[in-house]
C-alpha cells in the first residue's frame, strides 16, 4: 500500500484499506469481495497492484473475485417477491 501512496494512487490505496479477504493460491494474490465498488476500483488498478507487489519482491499476478453477500441474496429474492405481487389484486 505504501507504494500506491508513494506513486499518488489514492483511490486504489484507500480501495485497498477496504480488503478485508485476501489469500495467495498458487501465483495469484486472490482477493474476494462482494463490494461492486472495491472491485471495479480493483480491477482497474491491477496493473499498479501487480507493480506494487513486485516492488516488494513478489511475482504473484492479482485477481479480483466477486461474490454475492446473504444481504445481497436477500434483496435480491425481497425485489424478486415484490415483483411476483406487483401485480396481483387482492379482493
């Protein structure tokens, strides 16, 4: 992170103060989210992310997965149901 700062890439150091999951699989640095924002931010930074990781003597490439939250699910299927009834006229 401190060469994200160092280069003045603020949005992606402050994206990366949000990860909160992160493992190495094989040469990959895999970071899950279910934050939209953090993996657009993410993905668009990669290249930086993949600079700043070697800058610490780290060959790993950078990938960002995205999974649905149970309170994504639950929204999801609460719009779902609400839809379903949208049009039903109760007597």
């Amino acid at each position: 992170m401190l060469f994200l700062k160092e280069h003045h890439k603020v949005a992606l150091h402050v994206a990366c103060g949000d990860i909160t999951n992160a493992q190495i699989e094989g040469g990959d640095l895999v970071i899950r989210t279910s934050d939209a924002f953090l993996v657009d931010v993410l993905e668009n930074g990669k290249k930086d992310i993949e600079a700043a990781l070697r800058w610490q003597g780290l060959d790993l490439s950078f990938k960002v997965v995205k999974f649905e939250s149970v309170e994504q699910k639950i929204e999801k299927d609460i719009k779902k149901v609400k839809n379903f009834f949208s049009n039903v006229e109760f007597e």
